[in-house]
C-alpha cells in the first residue's frame, strides 16, 4: 500500500478515487468508466507533477525520509553484481547500519559501502535506523584500505541521519572512528563517487561522502544537523524545523549551486518511492559518468582533484 505524505493529500484523494472506480469496474457494477478514470489519473499526475516542481526544503526532508523510499540495499541488488559483503572492523565487532563489500558495477570490480536504514521495524532496529557506531565506521576504513590496495574505484551511498550519538558509541571514540574514515577517503588512489540516496547528515554522512565526485538525488537533502536539531540550538523549539530547513540550504538545488555537490540525479515525479527502478537506474548512469570523468588519473591527480574539491568548497561565493 502506498504511504502518503501530508502535503501530498489531494493527489492521495484522487488517487483513492481512481482505485475505487476501478474496483467498480472489476467487480462489474458500472459501465464505460473507462474515460472517467483516464481523466481522473491524468488530474492526478498533474497535480503531483505541481506538488513536486514546487517542493519546499522542508517538504524536500519528508521526501527524503519516505518509508519506501529504496535504500542502500536495493541500490546494491540493482547496480552490484555478484556483491560479496565483508563484516566487521577487526577491532570490535560488526556494525549492520554500515554494509560494504565488493563486487561488479557495468563489469568492472568495485567497493561497495552504503549506509543501511531497513524498511520494516525488525530491519530498522538491526541497522540501527542506519546510524552507524565506530565500529561502522572503521569497517569502511577497512573496505577503503582494501580497495586502495587494489585499485579498486569506490561506490558509497549515504543515507543516515548521523552517526549514533549514544554513550556506548562515545566511548569507543565515535569522533575519532568518523574522522579516519573522512581521511580514509580523502587518501584513496582511485576514483571514488558517493551518491546521497536519502538524508545526509552531519559527520556521519561526511565520514563516506568525501569523494572525488558527490552526486545527489533531487529530493534528497544533505545538511550539517537535521532541522529539527537546529531549530532546537536556534530556538530551543523543534516545532521550527521548517524555518531551520529553509535557511539552512539543504537542498540538492542549493548545494549544487555552493559548489557542494557535483551533480542532481533527477528522481520520477512524486519522488524515488514513485519508481524506485528509474530511480536506481538513472542513479546507476550518474555513477558511470562520474567514473568516467576520472577514467585513466593516475593516483596522484585523483588525490589532489579530491582534496582540491573540498578546499574549494565556499570560496566560489
């Protein structure tokens, strides 16, 4: 069954109304519907077609946190063949909202590392809500290593809220676990693209997007802290997280234009939940032309192309 969002009830009304008609017709207590029903999907469509040209940051951040919206897993089914995932970090343990491993994109040997959230409850809670601890974060420093080793071009996929914040994380070093898997990219001799498939937030997001390219689907978002979090800082009110999401640029469109992101994967109208497919296979095209802008580098330009593109970042304002 298909999960609306508030802002999207009058497409939902229309909607419900095409699937009750056409209950009608199957059960055969109604005659030539056909033409009404053709009319009310093409009103749905361009109603849906309006609610998201004209998206709010807001309404771009329930977008990006849609319960069927796909994740990393269903990226990774699509787009990885013969996917061998690798568990934990050598040091602790294993950590399910990180899932990396190795495996072929387009016939080529890649790393694979994304952020999990799960898609039902029991999911959720073993991936932790894709919230990763340190042990997460060093199993990608792990993969990174490996592929580095190699020269095997990186794929990451962001989609986390941020890095777990409880006390059990802090005290295996939470802080220094996301700041050597951001150098651990920043160190790689091969091509690496991270796409932000959902949320990315804070550290957590930064410790796999530092990559040579970052691309980002259009109703994603990709922030600092989540605008509930900063509404709280700001106005100690987290009712205010739609003003905090306006003024804060957490939107594809603005990161884009800050030099943040190198490119938008458009999504089908209604968002990647609509068609998840064309979402992952335009996803998957965008991750090919990312490679290929860095096809035959040898690993000292993609070093510095990588570090150059982050110490450029706000000063082309």
């Amino acid at each position: 069954m298909r999960s609306y969002l508030d802002f999207e009830k009058p497409v939902a009304e229309l909607e419900a109304k095409v699937e009750e008609l056409r209950a009608l017709a199957q059960s055969g207590d109604a005659v030539a519907i056909g033409e009404e029903i053709g009319r009310l999907e093409a009103k749905a469509a361009r109603a849906l077609d309006e609610l998201y040209a004209a998206l709010t940051p807001w309404q771009k951040a329930l977008v990006a946190r849609h319960p069927q919206r796909p994740h990393f897993i269903d990226y990774c089914a699509a787009l990885i063949d013969d996917f061998t995932p690798l568990a934990g970090d050598r040091k602790f343990g294993e950590d399910e909202a990180i899932v990396g491993g190795f495996g072929r994109f387009r016939g080529e040997s890649v790393c694979v590392i994304g952020q999990e959230k799960g898609s039902n409850t029991e999911e959720r809670i073993r991936h932790n809500f894709g919230m990763a601890k340190p042990e997460g974060y060093r199993k990608a420093v792990r993969l990174m290593e490996l592929a580095g080793r190699f020269s095997l071009p990186v794929i990451t996929f962001v989609d986390t809220a941020g890095a777990y914040p409880g006390i059990n994380a802090e005290e295996r070093g939470q802080a220094e676990a996301i700041a050597r898997s951001t150098e651990a990219c920043l160190a790689l001799p091969c091509p690496s693209v991270s796409v932000i498939i959902g949320e990315g937030g804070s550290g957590g997001a930064i410790a796999l997007a530092t990559t040579n390219k970052v691309l980002m689907l259009e109703h994603s978002i990709y922030s600092v802290i989540s605008p509930e979090g900063a509404a709280s800082i700001l106005w100690r009110d987290s009712s205010r997280a739609q003003d905090a999401a306006t003024g804060m640029k957490i939107t594809a469109q603005d990161l884009l234009k800050f030099g943040v992101i190198d490119a938008i994967i458009a999504e089908p109208s209604g968002g990647a939940h609509r068609d998840a497919a064309q979402a992952i296979a335009a996803t998957g095209d965008a991750i090919a032309a990312g490679f290929q802008d860095l096809a035959g580098l040898p690993p000292d330009d993609i070093r510095n192309r990588r570090a150059d593109k982050f110490l450029a970042i706000g000063r082309r304002l």
